[in-house]
C-alpha cells in the first residue's frame, strides 16, 4: 500500500513539474542594465531581483496566467500581463522609464521654453514646495538657504535684510524672477522675496552661472525663478500654518475659484513676530520685529486651441523694526535711541498671452511699484521705485530636432529717493533716475544628433550712459547614454549700475557714502562644465551632479569698507575679478523608505587691483570658501516622516574695521534642522520640530553697541582704537534653537 502511494505521489509531482514553465529576461533602460530591478508575479511568491546585467529568471512557475510587476527605485513601475506555458521559457527583455519625479521635469529658465530637465543644453536645478517643507519658513528668503551653492546673505544685524549669494557673488549679480518676469529686483529684492506666499509656488528653477544672453542685466551670476502654481492644477484649498517657541507666527492659505472660461487662484500670506529678544545680552534685539501681510491672486483664462493666457497680481505691506530693547515709535528718526524701522509696501502685476496666429508669439508683461519709507537711526531713507517691462518672443520649431527663439525687450526703472543719488549736481533739485533699457535676442537650439544638442545665442541691449551691450552665449549637451550627460556654456555677462543696490551698507545709517568715480557696467566672461551620472544599484539609486564654474569681471563695482570705517567708497575696479569653483550635489534614493542628499561647493572669488603700489588680491565679503547642505530622510509605517536637514559653511572674509578685536574670518559651523511629520490620508498633516538644533550663535555682532550714534566714538580715552558702530558684521542668523509646530492640509477635490 505505501509503495502504490509513493507511486501515485511521484507521478503527481512529475505532472506538476510537466506543468511549470520560465520567466527570463533583461531589465534595461535602453542601452543601460539596471542591476537590482524587482520582477515580481502578482499574487504570488515569485520574486527575483536583476543582476548586474540586468538578468532576470523567475523558473519553476506553473503553468498560467499573470499579472507581471517591474520596480526600481527612480523609475516607473512596468506593468504586463503574461502567460506562462508548460515546459516552455518566456524570454521578455523591459526597458524602464525614469519617474517624472527625477530628470524629466519641465523646466524653462535654461532656455526660456518649457524643456525636460535631462534634455536642457543649460543646467537647471528644480526645487519643489516638498523640498523646502521639510524645514518650514516663513518666506522664501530663509528656504533658499537649503540650496547647495545658494545662499541668504544677511547685510544688516539689525534690520535683517539681505540679497541672494550664487556661488559667493554678491546679491546685486543675482536676478530674482516671478513667472520669467524680472519683477524682484533692484531696491526690492529682499522685501519681494519674504512676501511671496508659499502655499502659490508650484516650484523653483535655479540656473548658477551667467544668463545675460536671455535676461540681460543682473543675471550675471544666476537666475532663480518663481514659478507660481497654474490655477488649472491648483488645490481647491490649501492651508499652511506654524508657530515657533520664539512666538513667531506664519499663516499661508490659497483658495480656488473656478468658471466655464477661468480659472482663479488667491493666495495670503500673513506673518508676525512682535517679542523684543536680546539673548546675546548687546542691549539690541537679536531678530527683527515683523508685521507682514501679502495677497496673491492668479488668473488662468481657458482659450481656443489651448493657447495660453494668465493674469497675477500681488500687494505685499510689511512694517519691521530692529534696534536698541527700549525702542518704539516715538523715537524713529530721532538721535536718543537707535532704531532702524522700514515701511514697505508694493503692488506687483504680471501677465501672459498668446497671440491668436498660427505661430507660438508670446506677449508678456510685468509692472511694480515699490515705496521705502525707512529711517536708519536718525538717517531717513525714503524711496520709490516703479519698474515697467515688456518681453515679446516668437518660439519657432523649424524642425523637430531645431528651435529657433526670437525676441525683443524693454524694460523701464524709474526712481527716486532722497539721497544725492538723485540730486543734481548742485543739490537744488530733485532728478529721479529714468532708465529705459530695450534688447532684443536670438536663440537657436540644434539637437544634430540623438545625443548631442548645441545651442547659440546672442543678446543686445542699448543703454543711454553706456550704449551698446552685447552678450553671446554657447552650451552644448552631450548624452551617450540616459546615466551619463556632460554640458558646456561658454558666454558674457553685464550688469548696468544700480548704485543703491549694490550693498545694503549703502543704506544704513552706520556709514557715508561716497561715488569716487563715474561707475562703468561690469563685464564678465564665463565658462561652465556640467557632469550628471546616474547609477542604478542593488541598494536603489545614485546620483550625482558635479560642475565646475569660471567668470572673469571688468569693471566690476566694489565697495571699499576697510579705506574709512565711517565710508563706503564705490568705484570701478583697476583690475579684475575671478570667481572660480567646484559645486557637487549628490543623491541616493533607496529601496527602502530612506533618502539621503548631500551637497558641497568650493568657491575661489576674489579681486585683484592695481593700487598704484603694486597689485593687490583680496578675497571677496561674506563668500566662503566652503560650503554645502545635507538632508536625510526616512519615513515609517504610518505615514510618520523624520527629516533631518542643515547646512556647513566655512570661514568666509567679514567687514572689520582697523585694530578690530573681532576676527576678520568667520568659524566653521552648522546650522540643522528636525522635523517629524504625521501624514494622513485626508490630506492633513501634522508637524513640530527643532531649528538651529546645535545652537549656534555667532560670538561678535555689533561693535560699540552702547553707542550706537557715535556720540563719544572720537574720545581717544574711551575709545583708543578708533571703534565706530556698524552692522555689518556678520555671518549667520544671531536666534539660537528654537521649537516650531504646525499644520498643512490641502483639498482637491470635493
């Protein structure tokens, strides 16, 4: 009996066997094998992973219908259905495609016409709202800061203004960019920046190095562009709000509103912070007091043939305070008690459409009016400044491998404030400055082959002091392969003079200013080498994006804050300036829920001038040589995300003043941020964390703080070494750690 059974049991197995069949194949993206790639039947336990080939084999599986599942980390899952026969092997190679998540975003600013990000001739970094979540800010200013390369620069300890650093080049070589306008410029930039409500930015594309061939002035040293949510794609609602343990308070909401030929989007943006804090002991407070409110409203209209067409508009008022602990109101502009207190307000508009022909021509307008009502101690600052600009560009595709972009521009500045800045030469009357600036561009974009793409352009400009500009530029792309692009840009660079935005010194009670010379427009001339690598691995995926940087500048304005503590001397350098590096940005995404992001940038910028003396080198202001960022983050059963992020920076040059006891080079130090975050499926989330989690403070701030107006700085008893007060010195935010909590839900559907 038991051998029949054995018997019956055997010649089952052997018809089970006869029955099953072989899955193989290779994974691929295109040429590429993708080593650790997940080939998975569907409700079964048939699982493998590729070698490092690529190579899969799934044997021994019965005879039948399935559904076949492919994943790998960075890619889009592959899906098929599939049969399996009987004592046969199903050979079926897949190729993946990347996630739109990775390289494939849209992305404008590199060429001023929507492109993939992989296919871009121009390097393109791409920086969602879910970036900068992760360390919740009440403006963009602060967000910006977590860009490797990118950095906030604070000019005044007291009022906490600043201008954008690409690279170590100053601010006023940065240009700011609302939906591809240049609206955020000039006297603005700061208070445009901390304005702009969080909850209506759809994302933010960072081009470092020159882009003057398309934007012209003020995009010498790069271009950040705003772009705003599309109204179409918007969240019905959207609610962010958080409260820090210092008592700071930042509400960001958006609603929208739809009809059959638009559709609308409003955005506010409210923010306080009213709680005098001087914990460093200095008798100033450590952070300025802000009262801030900004409306957006953004209009997308439905048109024929899904031609193009949107209106936005913004009104940002803010009123914001720093100074001595016993300060108020009644004291603003008066000599007893220092106070620097600045009243803004600013109306933007912006506007796109497409003209109704068979061509791609779009007309594209921007307007803003700016009003500075400021005192610096008992110095007045009180400014105006309105802005004009149209752009009309006709996108022409001669073929489907060859793009042609023509345009013209104008751009109108007007202002005024109450400086000799806009005085005659005898001081009798008032002339604001009138700056009409017209261009035109060409571009032409080649892909001459499936992996290489060449792209030319040129760009005019004719300014009435200066006359004609020009500024040609060349990039070419090359990818053998999806994992491997290298680029290269070489091209010019201008920037016209705009002398009260050079420095926010400028502006400050502290120091006089004083024009040694006619200033001249700074010229530069660029080159940039980009290399982007990916690497698929049993681990999920890497990548790496390194790029190596050069500008060389005529001309180029500087301040001299070292001739006279008391002065700011502004003129035209007798030499040249360089600005050199090497930026890296890397990547890893694992098979599991973790992700890590690392950044490091080397930057060499100095000047070297001839002072009648022999040439001298001198390392730029507030530009270290290193810096970077870091994010790690991992989220756990339960939606439950940690995200630690932070950045480093280096010893960077900082304005001292002769015999100063503070040192003229900053530390080394961190600044790291943690957040935990609880998402639920209803679009809520809840989050609480820790800022400045080492607590770093900076040791020197102000000099000579119980004088702040210089009333005994000339008693050679008292003061032996000459000291005056000044703000300038410094080199990272003076609030120490702090807890924050918050709350964010979005809505999009009924």
């Amino acid at each position: 009996m038991k051998q029949l059974i054995t018997l019956l049991f055997l010649c089952l197995s052997l018809s089970v066997a006869a029955q099953q069949g072989t899955l193989a194949g290779k994974i691929s993206l295109g040429e590429i094998a993708l080593k650790g790639a997940t080939v998975l039947l569907k409700k079964t336990t048939h699982k493998t992973l590729s070698d490092q080939d690529g190579l899969y084999s799934l044997k021994n599986v019965p005879a039948g219908n399935y559904e076949l599942s492919v994943t790998a980390v960075g890619y889009l899952t592959h899906h098929q259905e599939i049969s399996i026969l009987a004592d046969s092997t199903l050979k079926l190679d897949i190729e993946l495609r990347e996630k739109s998540d990775d390289l494939n975003e849209v992305v404008v600013t590199g060429t001023m016409k929507a492109v993939r990000k992989l296919d871009s001739p121009v390097p393109v970094e791409v920086y969602t709202p879910a970036f900068f979540q992760k360390n919740p800010t009440p403006n963009l200013f602060e967000a910006l800061g977590l860009i490797n390369g990118v950095r906030p620069q604070l000019n005044c300890n007291i009022c906490n203004t600043g201008d954008i650093h690409i690279n170590g080049l100053e601010g006023a070589y940065t240009l700011i960019l609302i939906d591809g306008m240049p609206i955020i410029s000039s006297l603005s930039t700061v208070y445009g920046l901390s304005g702009i409500p969080n909850s209506l930015v759809d994302h933010i594309e960072v081009v470092k190095g020159p882009a003057s061939s398309l934007y012209g002035s003020e995009a010498m040293g790069g271009v950040i562009n705003v772009i705003t949510k599309n109204a179409v794609k918007a969240p019905l609602f959207s609610f962010d709000a958080f409260g820090t343990s210092w008592q700071e308070y930042n509400v960001d909401g958006s609603v929208k509103f739809s009809g059959k030929k638009f559709q609308s989007l409003l955005g506010v943006n409210y923010f306080n912070y009213q709680h005098p804090t001087d914990k460093n002991g200095d008798g100033f407070t450590d952070v300025t007091l802000q009262h801030r409110i900004s409306v957006f409203n953004k209009w997308n209209f439905v048109r024929k043939e899904k031609r193009e067409a949107s209106l936005a508009a913004r009104f940002v008022n803010e009123d914001r305070w720093g100074g001595q602990m016993n300060w108020n109101k009644q004291y603003r502009g008066s000599d007893s008690i220092y106070g620097e207190s600045i009243y803004t307000r600013r109306w933007e508009l912006i506007g796109l459409y497409q003209l109704p022909v068979k061509e791609k021509i779009m007309v594209q307008l921007s307007y803003n009016w700016h009003n500075q009502n400021s005192y610096y101690g008992f110095n007045p600052f009180m400014a105006n400044q309105q802005v004009g600009f149209a752009q009309m560009y006709w996108d022409k595709e001669l073929s489907k491998k060859h793009n042609l972009l023509l345009g013209a521009t104008y751009r109108y500045t007007w202002y005024d404030d109450n400086t000799p800045a806009t005085a005659s030469a005898d001081g009798l009357k008032n002339l604001p400055a009138k700056t009409p600036l017209p261009g035109i561009f060409i571009q032409d974009e080649w892909k001459f082959t499936e992996k290489q793409t060449l792209l030319a352009g040129y760009r005019y400009d004719y300014d009435q002091y200066h006359g004609s500009i020009h500024s040609p530029r060349l990039a070419y792309k090359f990818s053998p392969n999806p994992m491997n692009t290298f680029r290269a840009s070489f091209g010019t660079g201008f920037r016209v003079v705009n002398l009260f935005t050079e420095d926010h010194a400028a502006l400050t009670g502290a120091r006089q200013v004083v024009i040694a010379e006619e200033l001249k427009p700074e010229r530069s001339y660029n080159g940039n080498l980009n290399y982007v690598l990916k690497v698929p691995a049993g681990f999920g995926l890497l990548n790496v994006d390194a790029t190596g940087f050069y500008s060389y500048f005529t001309n180029k304005i500087t301040g001299d804050f070292d001739q006279d503590p008391d002065k700011i001397i502004y003129a035209n350098l007798n030499g040249h300036a360089i600005s050199r590096g090497i930026a890296l940005n890397t990547e890893m995404t694992f098979n599991f829920p973790l992700r890590i992001s690392a950044g490091l940038t080397w930057s060499d910028v100095y000047q070297l001038d001839d002072n009648g003396r022999g040439t001298e080198k001198t390392a730029q202001l507030h530009a270290p040589k290193w810096s970077g960022n870091y994010l790690i983050s991992y989220t756990f059963p339960g939606d439950f995300v940690i995200d630690l992020t932070g950045v480093y920076t280096g010893p960077m040059r900082l304005p001292v003043q002769p015999k100063d006891f503070r040192p003229e080079y900053s530390p080394w130090f961190t600044l790291a941020n943690i957040q935990f975050t609880k998402k639920f499926d209803s679009g809520l989330e809840i989050y609480a964390g820790i800022k400045n989690l080492l607590n770093f403070i900076p040791k020197y701030a102000l000099i000579r703080a119980f004088d702040p107006f210089d009333k005994t700085a000339g008693d050679p008893l008292s003061n032996p070494n000459g000291y005056t007060f000044d703000t300038e010195y410094n080199y990272a935010p003076l609030q120490g750690i702090r807890g924050f909590a918050g709350i964010r839900y979005n809505l999009f559907k009924y």
